[in-house]
C-alpha cells in the first residue's frame, strides 16, 4: 500500500475549504520568483490558500536562499535565487508549483516537516492517479551533503517523492509573517512521462483528495502584477540578490 493511500489518523484529512487555483503561463524567471513573493506578501488579504502551477520562459536554474551562486553552472542557463531554501534546480523538464498559505491557516500551525507531509501526500495522490506510483522518502540529507552546492534532485531528504529510488518531487519553504510559501518542482530525468495537461489535472485532483481543496480559478490582481513586477526588478532580476552568496 503507497504512503498516500495509507491509515494514519495523524493525517486524517481536513474538511474541504475553498483555495484559489491559479494556472499561470509561462514567464521569465525573475518574475516568477517575484510572483511567488508577491502572493505571499498579499495571502492575509486573501484569506485562503492558493496553490499556483508555472512554467518558465526559457532555460534556468533556480539556487536555494542560502545557497552560494557557484553551486548554480558555469553556463547555460539563466540563475534566479529563490526566496526559499533547498537545492539547486534546473528548469528544463520539469513541473513548478506553488502553495501559498495565508497566517492562521491550519499548515501554518504545523510544524514544518508535517506540513511538507501533507503538501507532497497532495503531490503524490496526483502521480498515482497518472499511473506513476511512487513513495515518500523517510530518511533526512545525510549531514556530509553540503547544503550550499547541493542539487536538488540528487539529494533527497524527508518526504521527498522517490519513483524506483529517484527522487521526482522536492520542495521548499518560507515561513513570514504573512504565512507560509511553499514552492516545488517535479522532475523525471527528461520529458514528463504524462502530458502536461493530464498531470496538471492529476495533481489538481490530488489536492483535493488530500487536502481537501475546493479550487477556484484565481485571476491575478493588476496591483498582483505590478508588486511582482517591482519585486523582480528590484531583487530577482539583479546580480546583488542572485550573487549575495
């Protein structure tokens, strides 16, 4: 029996509630790091989650908050440091997504770790519906990995999606004021092994199911967009935040 569809009155599920959902296009890497903060800077006027999917408009790599800019490569890519913590990522392949959780909402009272539980059992409801089966890592990164260089991918840690020991979904937060930002990626080794459609519609469902998310479809604000827009031109798209480490 997979992790998701196991017993266990700790994570017995919540009584649905309304999220908005928002299914973004694809944009420039700054900015979607920007939107990403923007809406948790504007989650307590909201007053609910929001669970958003993106994609990129180019070739990048995203390097972990506390990372330093020599773990992103030498050439190739676009390099974006996020406002979270985590790995390197490289966005090629692969599927971006973002909850956003406004203080006071029941994941913002967990402690962390069980509130990346619930998050990635979400995440991997939507792959098995996909018929890709996986399980979620239990053991933490071994103290040796160097958490300022590590790859994201290649590092698993506790409640990572592991598929035939690879890891295919990680993630990583910040905790504010404003609540909680919970960003992840999936990622194959390649092209994703459904359409993206159909996962989209997949993890769509494993929310849920698991969260018991009643979706709504969410149009950004043009206030949204012009504080993500100051965001990105001001922090993400500069070389003083993206060479801070």
């Amino acid at each position: 029996m997979s992790e998701a569809t196991q017993t266990d009155t700790e994570f017995a599920p919540p009584p649905p509630e309304p999220w908005d959902f928002w299914d973004d296009g694809a944009r420039e890497p700054a900015l979607n790091m920007a939107l990403d903060e923007a809406l948790l800077l504007t989650a307590t006027g909201r007053g609910r989650p929001l669970l958003r999917f993106y994609r990129w408009d180019r070739t990048a790599v995203t390097i972990g908050y506390i990372q330093t800019y020599r773990a992103a490569p030498a050439q190739g890519f676009v390099v974006v440091r996020r406002p979270t913590g985590g790995g390197v990522v490289f966005h090629d392949h692969d599927f971006t997504y973002s909850v956003v959780a406004p203080v006071g909402h029941w994941l913002t009272g967990l402690e962390r770790m069980k509130s990346y539980h619930w998050v990635n059992r979400a995440v991997l409801t939507g792959l098995e519906a996909c018929a890709v089966p996986g399980i979620l890592e239990h053991r933490e990164t071994p103290a040796s990995v160097d958490r300022s260089t590590m790859v994201c991918f290649q590092s698993p840690t506790r409640y990572d999606v592991m598929l035939k020991g690879r890891k295919v979904a990680g993630s990583a937060q910040r905790r504010t004021r404003d609540g909680i930002l919970h960003q992840g990626s999936l990622h194959f080794g390649g092209p994703l092994p459904v359409p993206r459609e159909d996962l989209s519609r997949r993890l769509c469902g494993g929310f849920r199911s698991t969260l018991r998310a009643e979706l709504a479809e969410f149009a950004p604000t043009p206030e949204l967009l012009e504080l993500a827009r100051k965001l990105a031109d001001s922090r993400y798209a500069t070389d003083a935040w993206t060479r801070k480490r």
